[in-house]
C-alpha cells in the first residue's frame, strides 16, 4: 500500500511536494490550498465538496443558522415536519436549538484546535485520488504526513483526517472504540469536522447520502458528548442505532422495517445453529462493518422479508469463514465509490437481478485477510 500511495501521491500532487521541499514550516495553509488546486484538476466534485465543508465550519464559527436551514433539501424539511408533527416555525426553532449546541462545541476549543480543525477540512479529503475511495481517509492521513512540515499541526491533524468519518458511521461502519483510539482532546474537533463534512455531501451526482434534516442533527447531538458516546459500548445500543439508520451513515435516515428484524432472528437461527438474539445483536452491534450495506438493503432488496434473509445470510457466512478477529468487514472487490457515482441506479438493479438469480454465495467470499470477506461487485459490473 506504502508504495502505491507514494506512486499516485507524485502523480497528483507533484507540484505541492515540489513546493513542500522549498516550504517554511509555516505554510502549511499555503500547502494545503495548493494540494486542493491540483485535487480539482483530476476530481473537481470533491473540491467543490471540501470548499463546501469549509464553508460549513465558517458557519459554525459564526452561528449561522440560516447557512444550515438553507442547505436541506425542501422535500426533507416536508418529511421531517409530517414524521414529527410540526409546523414550519417549530422545524427551524428545533433545528436551531440543536445547532446552539454545535456552535457552543466549536466556541469552547482552544485557539490552536480551531486552526487545527480549520486545516484538518482542507486537508480531509486529499486521499480520494489515491488508491481506492473507501481508504481514502487513511491514504489521506499519510499524505498529510508527507504535506505538513509543521510538526505541532502534522500529527493532529493526520490523526484527525485519518479517523474522520467515525462519528457519521457510527450507524454502519464505526464504533466507538475506533474514536477512543485518537486523542480525547481532538474528539470534539472530529464531531465537528464530521457534521460539517455531512453538511457539505450536496454536490455528489448519485449520492445517496441526503444533507442533514433534523432526524440527522438529532443524532449528531445524541453524540455531542463523551458520556453519550460510551452507551454504544453496549452491543445492543449500536444494534438498535444501526437498525434505526439502515445500517448507513446518518444522512441516509431510513429505519429497518420492525419485520426486516423479526425475519432477520428467524432466518438466522435456522441457518447457524444455537443462534440466539443476543449472538446476532453482538455481531451486528459489536462486530460487523460495511460501507455501503444500506445500498444493497434499501435501494437493492427493498422489501423487508429479502432486508431480513440478507443480513441473516451476512451471519451465516462469517460463522463459516475463519475470521480471526474481533472485527467482521464486508469489502467490495472494485472501487464501489466510483461505481456507485456513476451508475447507481444501475448497479443496485444488476445486484437485485444477480442475488435473486444466484444467492448470496456468489456475491460474498472468505478473504485471505483475517476477519475480511469479498463482496464481488465485478460479477455485477
């Protein structure tokens, strides 16, 4: 992996690195624009996402409520008042309240955290044209390192850009032992990071992640706090947060259907033998990751008896391979990201076809990697 980055970093970046080996420590700001500018000559939807983001923490800087009203789709504001209840006024009150808390998180970080944070945007994204889109914050967390002459700012916000996302997927890919894993000094500058960064998912064309509503900004908030974090500790309370999001990152807002679940413990326990709720809720909870298990289950399967049979099938299979490890991922065998940019109507109607056709056995193999299975998106493309 060291080399293939090192290989595409020199193709994208070659200006900036050239501008690194002349730079003062200080130009970190001047580095990092200059990285932007070569990233929107190969991927300019993913600059126009980052400047979007940083537009979303100048926001947050100056408690503009209206820069966030503004950003939510109409049809998502319309839902969300008829799924709550609520008149207009009531929407924008309770979404403003919420966000008094964000901004009061960002006005309480020391002054270096909030330059931290300021670069960490610019600089969160860089990974994208290196390797493949679903590594991109660990791609990009090595380039910082090699960007960043700075050593008070380089690990801070390496560190940062590596984990960021953390608290977005919480519903689908993370835990929260993979935020204890970095600095508890920096963990409110990552949940701020981490709202912006879903705040600036509008420019993508395919993008199936809606802008945050207010469903979205309430489970921000349920995370605000460090005391909050430690309830998905439990395997349940992360069971529960998954099913209520879809298995998805938080702007996807779609609840499992109550029989999803219900055919989910049923299929499973006839598939594993001695399966019990608790066993299935560990692993959901506790054990299992996927980046885009929420595309296969809502747009692909769609019903809630094939939801359910799916994600029981995803158990069996990992009972039968030698996982070696705590920690179960779903991996695509092709950049899923680009794919799904360019296609997705089209690729979640081939995987339908496909699994109806074939079953899950075609689709999902043991890794050689411990604890990893292949999810073959080339047999669908």
């Amino acid at each position: 992996m060291g080399f293939r980055v090192n290989l595409n970093l020199k193709r994208v970046y070659s200006q900036t690195l050239h501008m690194v080996s002349q730079a003062k420590a200080a130009d970190t700001r001047h580095i990092l624009m200059q990285a932007l500018n070569e990233l929107s000559k190969v991927d300019p939807q993913r600059m126009q996402h980052i400047l979007m983001v940083e537009k979303s923490l100048k926001a947050v800087k100056h408690r503009n409520v209206e820069f966030f009203i503004s950003a939510i789709p109409p049809e998502r504001i319309e839902s969300e008042k008829m799924q709550f209840g609520i008149t207009d006024t009531e929407y924008k009150k309770r979404y403003e309240s919420g966000l008094t808390k964000i901004f009061q998180l960002y006005a309480n970080l020391p002054a270096e955290a909030k330059t931290e944070l300021e670069f960490t945007v610019l600089a969160h994204d860089l990974g994208f044209p290196v390797g493949i889109d679903w590594e991109h914050h660990v791609n990009g967390a090595k380039i910082v390192r090699r960007l960043i002459k700075d050593s008070k700012y380089r690990e801070p916000i390496s560190a940062l850009v590596e984990h960021h996302g953390q608290f977005s997927n919480l519903a689908s890919s993370a835990f929260a032992r993979d935020i204890y894993r970095l600095s508890s000094r920096l963990h409110h500058s990552l949940f701020i990071l981490d709202f912006c960064d879903g705040i600036g998912r509008t420019s993508k064309e395919g993008n199936h992640v809606n802008p945050i509503g207010l469903t979205a900004l309430d489970y921000y908030l349920r995370f605000s706090q460090p005391s909050e974090l430690r309830m998905l500790e439990r395997p349940e309370e992360s069971f529960e947060l998954r099913c209520k999001y879809g298995f998805a990152s938080a702007g996807f807002n779609r609840s499992l259907p109550a029989e999803a679940k219900t055919v989910f413990f049923e299929t499973a326990s006839k598939l594993v033998p001695k399966t019990t709720p608790e066993t299935l809720i560990h692993f959901y909870g506790n054990t299992f990751r996927c980046y885009f298990l929420d595309v296969l289950l809502f747009p692909g399967l769609k019903e809630p008896e094939k939801m359910g049979v799916f994600l029981a099938e995803i158990f069996a299979l990992a009972n039968q391979f030698p996982m070696q490890r705590k920690d179960v991922l779903l991996w695509p065998d092709l950049d899923l990201g680009k794919i799904l940019e360019r296609n997705f109507d089209g690729f979640v109607k081939a995987f339908r076809a496909y699994y109806e056709e074939n079953g899950i056995n075609g689709l999902i193999k043991n890794s050689l990697l411990p604890g990893r299975m292949n999810f073959f998106v080339s047999r669908l493309v």
